[in-house]
C-alpha cells in the first residue's frame, strides 16, 4: 500500500535550538503532540508557534517526520550529512511516501494522525545545523502531521495509511 512503512527513529527536544532526545518510544496525545517535546508542554517553547493559547492552536505542530531515505539522499547527492536529530524532524521512517499521507488518515504505533502539510525545510534550520539544506531538502523535508487519537509510537511501529 502507498505511504506504508516504518517508524525507525523517535526524537523530541524539550526546548527550541536545543539538541535532540532520541527515544525509545514516546506517548502521543491527541491535539497536543509528543510527551517531553517543546510543542507538547508550552506553546511558547517551539521556535513556529504563531498562536496564543491551546484553542488556537494550528494544524500540522503535533508531530513532524521526515523519510530515512531523505536523509540519505542529501548526503549522496549533495554530500550533507545530519547527525542524528539534527533534522529537527520527530519520527525518521522507512519505505514511507510521506508527501503522499498529506491530507490522510494513519496509523502510526497506536497513535491515528492526519496529514497535514508537507515540512518544508527553513532558514532556522539552516541557521542552527549551519548546512545547505533549503535546496537539497526542498519537498522532501518531510511531513507535519497532527495526532488525532492518543497512543503510543515506538521504533520498528509500521506506518499504515488508513484511507
């Protein structure tokens, strides 16, 4: 089935700027995101957060991922190389289509999510790694996605598109 693959690594960063946790599983909450990472415990700690409260909240914050195969693929073509979690993405999959979950429902671990937009590489991103990425990850930095049902996710999870 298009989009279907795994979870291969979960990271989460308490605050903006700050390094990566790699994790070995995480909790995500319905409407708030992943437990321990900046957009879940303060809406002011995400370096993107352009609401108020928690009822303004807007789509796409809760969770990011971004395709294993991406990652190789910069390093190939354009000789970037991230070290774990520098991508500033959530979930690292494999064998997943992300660009085609947006606007689908999925399955990831426990957790049902939505699609919400691609995640577009960005000047802070080049700023903090200090790397070209705008180019070289332009449409495939990965996907924002929201968390529709709380579960949990944890490498090895299979990414299951349920539309």
């Amino acid at each position: 089935m298009e989009g279907e693959g795994t979870a291969k690594h979960i990271f989460t960063a308490p605050d903006a700027g700050v390094e990566m946790d790699k994790r070995s599983e995480v909790e995500a909450i319905a409407g708030r995101g992943l437990q321990g990472d900046r957009y879940f415990s303060d809406i002011e700690a995400g370096t993107f957060v352009t609401w108020e409260s928690d009822e303004d909240r807007q789509d796409g914050y809760d969770l990011t991922l971004i395709e294993q195969e991406a990652i190789d693929a910069i390093e190939r073509e354009a000789d970037v190389v991230l070290a774990p979690g520098e991508h500033r993405r959530n979930i690292v999959t494999q064998d997943a289509a992300l660009n085609h979950l947006v606007g689908t429902r999925f399955r990831i671990g426990t957790a049902i999510c939505r699609g919400d937009r691609l995640c577009e590489p960005c000047g802070y991103l080049q700023d903090l790694t200090g790397k070209d990425l705008l180019d070289t990850l332009a449409h495939r930095g990965g996907l924002r996605a929201d968390i529709l049902e709380s579960g949990t996710i944890r490498p090895g999870d299979t990414i299951e598109p349920l539309e």
